[in-house]
C-alpha cells in the first residue's frame, strides 16, 4: 500500500467561512477501505502553491493524491492549473468533458435551473483538463474531475462541493482503491471503561497495536475531574469486515483483561 495525501483548495476554508469536511469524509472512507492517510493540506486558490504540493508530495514519494476544490468555473478555481504547471504539461480542451458540461447545462437549462443554454467560456473552462489527464464523470455537478498520473503518483481532481465528491468518490475511486488496498474489511468499536487518567492506558494501547497486524487503539480523552471513565476505540483493517470485527473483538477482550489484572495489582 502506497502513501496517500489529500490537498484541499480553498480561500474560503482559510478565511473560516467555510467548515472544511471533505478531507475528514475522504479519510474516513479511505480507512474504511483498507487504506491510511499520510498528510492533509489546505491551500488557498493559488496555482504557484497547488504546484509546489504537488512537487513534494510526489518527492515524499505518494502514491496517491487526492484533490478537492478548485474545479469550477470562477476565475478563482485554478486546481488544474497547479497540477499542469508541476507536471510540465499546458492545459487543454478535453473533448469528452466539453460534452459532458454542455450537456449538463442544457438540462439545467431546460430545467429552468440556469438562465441560460450552451457554454459559456467561464463553463468552458471546467473542461480544460492538463495534457495526458482524463476527465471523470461527476453524476450531481457540472465540474467533471480529473485523473492523471505524474510519474508513480496518481492524481485524482474532484470538485469541492461535498455531496458531489462523494458520488464522484464512489463512481470512480471506490472499488480502485479496495484493489490498491487489497484490505477492504474495516470494523471499529468504542469501548467504555473505569479509568480517568489517559497515561495509565497508553502503554496498554501500544502493547495491543504492536500484537495484533492491522490493530488502532486510541484513547478518547476527558477532563481531569470528569465522572466519565475514558473511552477507548478499537479499529481494524482485514480482508472483509467479518475478520476486522473478530480482530477488534480478540484485542478489546485481551485489553479488558490486561486492564483489570492492572486494577486488581494496583489495590
């Protein structure tokens, strides 16, 4: 499995006036795949920055980048841009994806949704797709996103809006990355317990990630004086869901047990 990194573009993420959500979706469901997420950046709408991620990103040797924002047809929207000026190659007239806009905006159009039919050069533009990329059907928005591979990364554009990232996400990624993975069974649990100090399970929590292959322990966190015990989760990659649920169920009764013989050692 290779490394992943997801880059969000974004002034308005930046400026606070728009609650970043989409890279929290995307790892989750990179997870749940059998996947892990190496990095997490936010840019802003800046073409010479989207370049320079995407230059260390593949120097820190990613396998994987994903891509939200920046695909619509303001002049601001410029993802496209960035990742044609790291790779080296000019931005072009993809065919296919000129129909695809058209297309959906004479059914908007038609609709009485726009107020007007064909394309505009501001619609145009969500066509431009850098040289040797493909575009990539996107089934609730107009912006089509993009697939292109920069030496041994693969990068993969979607537009910002989140429900069409995750109708985009499980058209054209889904089922690729299960492959990539290889691990497509995940199970998480949350487990409540008695202790209210977070170091005395810390080491408890390494011993279980280090005995079980494909084991997270984490523990949740509370206030100092808090009533509730903390809470720990347990998550797991396997081949299916049915082996990550047993491999969660086996390490939170060996956990379970290991706590309590601290407790009975510590009266």
């Amino acid at each position: 499995m290779g490394r992943i990194e997801i880059l969000v573009v974004g002034h308005e993420i930046l400026t606070g006036r728009t609650l970043e959500a989409n890279a929290n979706w995307l790892a989750k469901r990179i997870v749940a795949l059998g996947g892990a997420v190496a990095r997490i950046t936010i840019l802003d709408d800046d073409p010479e920055a989207i370049a320079a991620l995407v230059l260390e990103a593949k120097e820190r040797g990613t396998r994987l980048l994903l891509t939200t924002g920046g695909l619509g047809p303001t002049f601001d929207d410029r993802t496209l841009a960035g990742i044609a000026q790291a790779i080296g190659v000019p931005l072009r007239i993809d065919p296919e994806a000129r129909q695809f806009i058209e297309d959906k905006y004479h059914a908007l159009f038609r609709d009485g949704l726009v107020e007007t039919d064909g394309l505009t050069p501001e619609r145009e533009k969500m066509a431009n797709l850098p040289a040797g990329g493909t575009w990539l059907d996107n089934p609730v928005g107009t912006a089509p996103g993009m697939a292109v591979r920069f030496g041994e990364m693969e990068i993969y554009s979607m537009p910002g809006v989140p429900r069409e990232i995750h109708a985009m996400f499980d058209l054209a990624l889904s089922v690729k990355l299960a492959e990539m993975f290889g691990r497509a069974g995940f199970a998480e649990v949350t487990m409540p317990t008695d202790a209210t100090d977070e170091s005395i399970l810390t080491r408890l929590a390494a011993e279980m990630c280090a005995k079980y292959i494909g084991l997270h322990v984490k523990t949740n966190p509370t206030y100092f004086g808090d009533d509730e015990g903390l809470r720990v989760t347990f998550s797991a990659n396997a081949v299916t869901n049915e082996a990550a649920r047993t491999l969660v169920e086996q390490a939170m009764a060996d956990f379970k047990k290991q706590l309590a013989a601290q407790a009975d050692a510590g009266k």
